[in-house]
C-alpha cells in the first residue's frame, strides 16, 4: 500500500498533527493503534507517538531531515526526552518567535526555504549547521512551509506559486503546484509523505491525488 487517505478525529488536515521522512514519522497521541498501523505500512518507517510544545501539532511546530529535527527553544524537557528516543537524529531547539517552525522553514537534505521575515540569528544557526539557506515567499506568503509539501523525488506547491522554476532549481527537485481536501492551496496542511508512500486528507480527490503521484514521483 502506498497511500492512505483518512482523517485524524475527523479532521482532514492530518499535515498540521504529524511529520515525516524516509527514517521515521512522528504522530500525536491520541490515534487509534490500528491508524498508527496503517501510516507505519505506507510510509515504512518507525512512527513515535509524542507531543510538541504541549500539544498534538507536531506539524506546526517541527520540521526537519533525517538527520535533524528542529523545534521551538520552549519545548518541555520531557518531550526532548521522547524525542530522544529517536536515535538517528540531532534535535536542535531554535530560539525564534516565529515558532511555528513547520510553516516557516522547509528542509531537503542540507537546503533549507525560510520565511523571509525570520529572525537573522535564525539563518545564521542554520548555515552554521551547514545548511544553504533561500529566503522567499510562496503565493506572496511568507509561511513557507505551509505551502510546500516534498520528499526526495518531488515537491508540491501552493497552486497559486509562480516561482516554482526557482523552488525547484534551489531545492533540486522536480516541482509543480497543486491542492489537497477539495481545493485547499496549503498543501502541507493535508499530505504526510516521504519517499515510500504518503498519507492524504480524506477529502483530497481524485485530481488532486493523481498530481501528488505525478509531482512526487509514485507513477
């Protein structure tokens, strides 16, 4: 199975509750052991069950590669503890008032898009990290993240971005715009994709879901 289309509590933007790469997947609590199963099957990955900042936005509040997760310098110490429990991955806590880091930073491999309103001190830990850094918006939004959806074969943007040629070249990866749940241009906020498979909104249709195979590279 390489795709799975659902809803987490009846809600279709699963995106916003969850994040994942190719060497594991991080799921709020509050699932049904039988869901978790069944996101574990498509994506092929260890999932792990945690909170960020207090809560069930694991996708708001993260984002990262498979080797570093970044989370607000707030977090509490019993989640950097779970957390740990991921042995492949360095966390780092960013210090930023954007704290939403899931919608304002976007990472493939060692290439990072960022909100162009984030802090300098931001950017500079970045490229300390050895990270390349692009600073721009999407649609004429600066919430980066929440507008871009990618694995290692692919990346999907906001449906109204005309930088897509710039995306694609800084990020290396073939690119193309497109919708989620029925029309929805925030396309991360219902995908949950690595290069195995991905989970989608139960309201993404047929047209939506055929661009996500075609744009991240499952046909």
């Amino acid at each position: 199975m390489r795709v799975l289309k659902t809803k987490f509590h009846n809600n279709s933007n699963i995106g916003l509750y969850s994040f994942a790469t190719d060497t594991y997947c991080l799921l709020p609590k509050n699932l049904s052991r039988h869901l978790v199963e069944s996101i574990k099957e498509v994506l092929n990955v260890p999932t792990y069950q945690v909170t960020i900042c207090n809560t069930n936005l694991i996708g708001v509040f993260c984002t990262g590669n498979e080797s570093h997760l970044f989370v607000p310098d707030f977090i509490p110490d019993h989640e950097l503890k779970e957390l740990e429990r991921i042995k492949s991955i360095k966390i780092i806590k960013l210090n930023t008032k954007f704290t939403a880091l899931g919608n304002n930073i976007v990472i493939k491999d060692k290439t990072c898009l960022i909100n162009p309103y984030l802090e300098s001190s931001v950017k500079e830990k970045l490229e300390e990290l050895g990270f390349k850094v692009s600073t721009l918006e999407i649609a004429e939004n600066s919430t980066v993240g929440s507008c871009t959806a990618l694995n290692h074969k692919g990346c999907l943007l906001h449906r109204d971005a005309t930088n897509a040629r710039k995306v694609s070249s800084f990020l290396n990866l073939p690119t193309n715009i497109g919708t989620v749940n029925f029309g929805s241009p925030y396309v991360r906020s219902g995908l949950i994709v690595n290069c195995n498979g991905y989970i989608v909104g139960a309201e993404t249709t047929g047209p939506e879901t055929q661009r996500i195979d075609e744009t991240l590279g499952f046909i």
